[in-house]
C-alpha cells in the first residue's frame, strides 16, 4: 500500500487520500474498511471509503479514502443511504 496523495481539508475537517494498491483480484471494499483504520491509527467510524478503480486488465487498485476528524462530521457531510419504504412489495 503507496500513499499516492494525502491532503489535509481544514474547511471540512478531513483528510483526503489516495492510495495505489497491487493485488491480482479485485480486493473490494470490506478489506480496506479494515485495513484502513489499522494503518492511519484512526477510528473505523470515521473512514469513507469513496471508490476501488482500476483499469482494464492491470493488477494496481487507487483508493480514494476520507478520514474525517470525529463521526459527527462523517454524519454532517456524507450523504445518508435511503431507506425502502415499508409494504412495497416488488
């Protein structure tokens, strides 16, 4: 795992990063969730994890990660899942 970028948003209270992963499978989300929080020593509450990318046939994965300062700010600026609504039946 390279730190690509590491740049910290003062106005948002956040750090943004970019990291270059190699891996021959796609490793997801669920292993940077945990992988994440072990390296920067921060709380799991506070990492968003934006996307995984990468190109056609090639084995390096860029993450794109924010870790915010405390949840309440994660709750402020991250966007809320929807919830389904009850007795709609498909």
């Amino acid at each position: 795992m390279n730190v690509i970028k590491d740049f910290n948003n003062d106005l948002l209270k956040r750090r943004e990063i970019e990291i270059s992963f190699i891996s021959d499978t796609n490793p997801g989300f669920e292993k940077f969730e945990k992988e994440i929080p072990e390296k920067f020593k921060v709380d799991g509450d506070c990492v968003v994890i934006q996307n995984v990318k990468s190109g056609f046939g090639r084995n390096e994965f860029i993450v794109k990660v924010l870790i915010y300062s405390d949840p309440q700010m994660k709750n402020l600026f991250e966007p809320k899942k929807k919830e389904k609504k009850a007795g709609v039946a498909k």
